[in-house]
C-alpha cells in the first residue's frame, strides 16, 4: 500500500484562476487536479504549483503554466423597450 501523501495546489492568480481542488480518485496513489477559472475569465500565464508531503515529512514541489483562453459565448439580443414607426 502507498503512503499516505498530502497534496496542495495553489494559483498564482486567484482573481483569475482560484486554489486548484485535489481530488482523491480510485487508485489511492493518484489525484486528480481541477482547474475552475472565475466565470468569463481569461489570460495568463497563471502560475500553478502542486506540493506532495509524505508521512515522513518529505517533500515534492512542482510548478507549470496556465493560460485561460476566452470562450466564444453566443450572441444575445436585449430589446430597448416598445418601438414604433
């Protein structure tokens, strides 16, 4: 059976990408990492690091790079009042 590990992810940028959550999956020597932008974020490069500590105390750190891209909303159309001609 694996150690047990700690894991902690954190942004850079938390006004565009908020603290990654770690979630524990089926095999109890991984996790898995979920990255939630804030709503019609976008940019980047944001930081991200993730640190492993096992029971003995020690200690793994890893960093990458995330870049938000905007998404391609639909149109939307709001009418300015009755209007006759």
């Amino acid at each position: 059976m694996p150690a047990a590990l700690s894991v902690v992810a954190t942004s850079g940028q938390i006004s565009l990408l908020p603290h990654p959550t770690v979630n524990t999956v089926a095999n109890p020597a991984q996790r898995e990492l979920v990255l939630t932008p804030v709503a019609n974020g976008n940019g980047g490069p944001v930081p991200v690091s993730v640190l492993v500590t096992d029971e003995g105390g020690l200690t793994r750190e890893r960093s990458f790079q995330v870049t938000i891209r905007a998404v391609n909303d639909a149109p939307t159309f709001a009418t300015s009042g009755d209007r006759s001609e």
